[in-house]
C-alpha cells in the first residue's frame, strides 16, 4: 500500500506542471470527444463529470468523477497544491473532517465532498486510477469569499417624520451564487413585509452583485435601533438608526470624540416660510 501511494503522489508532483492554473484543457470540457467505452475499456467520462467547480466559503463543494468499466481497481483523490493523497476508494486519508468520499455500489459515479469550503481550497483536484497506464481526471474548484456592505455611515441620524433607507449590497460571484433569500432584523427580530412601522423591503439582481434595501416611511422615534441585513450566503451587516425629534439636541460619542447635533426649531420655520 505505502508503494501504491508514493507511485500516485510522485506521478502527480510530475504531471501537475502543464497546467495553467484554472485552465481547463478541452478535452476535458463537455465538448471534448468522449473516448467509446462501450467496449469494457476503463475510461473516464469526461461529459458526466466536474471539470471546474465553484463554491462560496462556508459552503459546500462536491467534485464528481463518472468512471466507466472501473471493476475492481481502486480510484483515489488527490489535492495537487500539497500533493495530499485524500482518500482511496472510501476510505480518508487527510486528517481533515471537512473532506468526505460519496459512492452507491453499482454506480459509476465517485464524489468528493469538502464542507466547510475555505479560500485555501482553491485549486487542482483528480481522481485517478492505477492502471497501466496510468490515468486520471482533473477538476479546478474556485473558491469565492462573498462580501456584504450596507451603504453610508454605520450610524444614521434621522428626523422624525422622515424615511429610513437602508441599502444592502452582497457580492458572491456568478449570478447562480447569488443569495436566496436576504434577512432584514431590527434589534435581533427578523422584520415582515407587513410590519406596523412601514418596511418595505426591495430587492434588484445585476449579475454578480444583489442590491437588498430597506425602507420605513414616516419614521418616529420608536423606529430607533439596530438594523442587520443578514443574507444567505454571506456574513450579517449592521447599521444604528437614531431617530431625533427637530429642535432635540443629541450628543453622540464616536471613538472618545463628542460631536454635537442640535437640530433648531428657527431652522425649521425658516424652510416653512
């Protein structure tokens, strides 16, 4: 067994270098020629399997090698950026429990598993059989680090009677990673359509980047408190409202410096007039 492992890692360390990172060879993409394996010939499907896979962190990615006509023979996983030998046939060889093997007896398919995703996942995957000669199947799985921001100041100070407007934007790559579903809390409970104090939530695609606002018409002081924008594939943002009665002076203390708001009731008069 220690023979058969060092044979895989060594042809890997060798072979891996023709490849241009992220750069799937054609014959690999579903267009390439599948090679007949009508005839018992042991071959990988290159149509029915992974060849470039993307996954969000904190997520799951799963790496899916069809073999045909394997038999007997062992098929392994090997990770090329450390030349780490996974797991062979169902049994894990990496000491990490994120990493899982998937197989049905009598199917030709082989899946690898890695949950959670980390950035350091990114990179070079193959399942390769021991045969003569020896062959294998290639797949690139990105990894993607999804953002969240909530445009403006983390601290909002509104006139009562106002609009609270809240804009959310998350970034999670491929329109096909875009969050599901985007959660809005004020002081840790979520906030439904139907809510007393007006929200309204809207919510715009545009490729990569899904747009999620909030707004609360005719604000009172009650409107006040912490607002989380929390989407599904991303890390929860958070913004402090502060509604302030015109003519209210507010003293707010921001990293050791005072600023003082004092809204007046002449100022207000004046717009009137």
């Amino acid at each position: 067994m220690f023979l058969f492992i060092s044979l895989i890692i060594l042809f890997t360390s060798f072979s891996g270098g023709s490849w241009n990172d992220g750069l799937v060879p054609k014959g690999l993409q579903p267009e390439g020629t599948m090679p007949p394996y009508e005839d018992g010939r042991l071959v990988f499907d290159a149509r029915a399997s992974s060849y470039n896979v993307t996954a969000l962190t904190g997520k799951q990615a799963v790496l899916v090698c069809v073999v045909r006509n394997i038999g007997n023979e062992s098929i392994s996983w090997i990770r090329h950026s450390d030349t780490s030998l996974l797991a062979v046939n169902k049994f894990i060889y990496t000491t990490s429990d994120r990493i899982k093997v998937h197989h049905q007896p009598g199917t030709d398919d082989w899946g690898l598993s890695i949950q959670p995703v980390e950035l350091r996942d990114k990179g070079w995957y193959s399942c390769q059989v021991s045969i003569t000669p020896h062959i294998e199947h290639r797949i690139y799985l990105n990894v993607i680090q999804p953002t969240t921001s909530i445009i403006g100041s983390k601290d909002r100070y509104i006139e009562e009677g106002s609009t609270i407007n809240i804009t959310c934007v998350i970034e999670a790559g491929p329109s096909n990673h875009n969050p599901s579903f985007v959660f809005w809390t004020y002081n840790g409970k979520i906030i439904t359509y139907d809510r007393e104090k007006g929200g309204t939530v809207m919510i715009s695609e545009r490729g990569k980047t899904t747009t999620s606002s909030l707004i609360i018409t005719h604000a009172t002081q009650s409107d006040s408190g912490k607002y989380e924008c929390d989407p599904s594939v991303s890390y929860p943002q958070s913004v402090n409202v502060h509604v302030i009665k015109i003519g209210q002076e507010a003293i707010i203390d921001s990293g050791g410096s005072r600023l003082m708001f004092i809204y007046l009731t002449w100022l207000t008069t004046l717009f009137i007039l």
